[in-house]
C-alpha cells in the first residue's frame, strides 16, 4: 500500500532524474558547441591557406602573409562572437 511519504520519495526521485537530465544536457550542448567551434577553424583554414599564399604570390614578404593570418584570426574571433551572442542582439 502506498503511503504520503512514498508519494514524496517518487517526487523526489523525479526531481533528481530531472537534475541528471538537465546536467546531461548540459554536457551535450558543450560536446556540441565544441564541435562547431572546432569545425569553423577547420574551415578557416583553407581561406587561411590560399590567401597566404596568394600574398606570398603577388607581394613575396612575410610580413604581408603574417598581417593576412592576423586578418584571418579577426575574422574568426568574429563569426564565434556572432554565433555566441543572444538572439536579437
């Protein structure tokens, strides 16, 4: 037979599965944020690439391919600010 405090224990467990629920979530979301932020610098590599050299090409200094890849970082730094702001900021 089930008493009140059985019914209690049952909200408690509830409340704790949503916890670990919640924690587990959580984790997903900062797996997957990792993911993405991983994935946009792995594709900045390739605009990273062809312009350095392309600068090397038309200019032959390292410093012109240094003030490129600075440019790059920029850009970077950029798209995952945007992509981490609030919507409708």
């Amino acid at each position: 037979m089930l008493t009140v405090s059985h019914l209690s224990g049952c909200n408690d467990l509830k409340h704790h599965a949503g916890d670990i629920l919640s924690e587990n979530e959580n984790l997903w979301r900062s797996i997957m944020e990792m993911s993405r932020i991983l994935g946009i610098g792995v594709i900045m590599i390739v605009p990273a690439f062809v312009g350095s050299g392309a600068v090397w090409q038309f200019f032959g200094s390292w410093i012109g391919v240094l003030i490129w890849l600075i440019i790059m970082g920029f850009v970077y730094g950029t798209i995952l600010s945007k992509k981490n702001s609030p919507k409708g900021a």
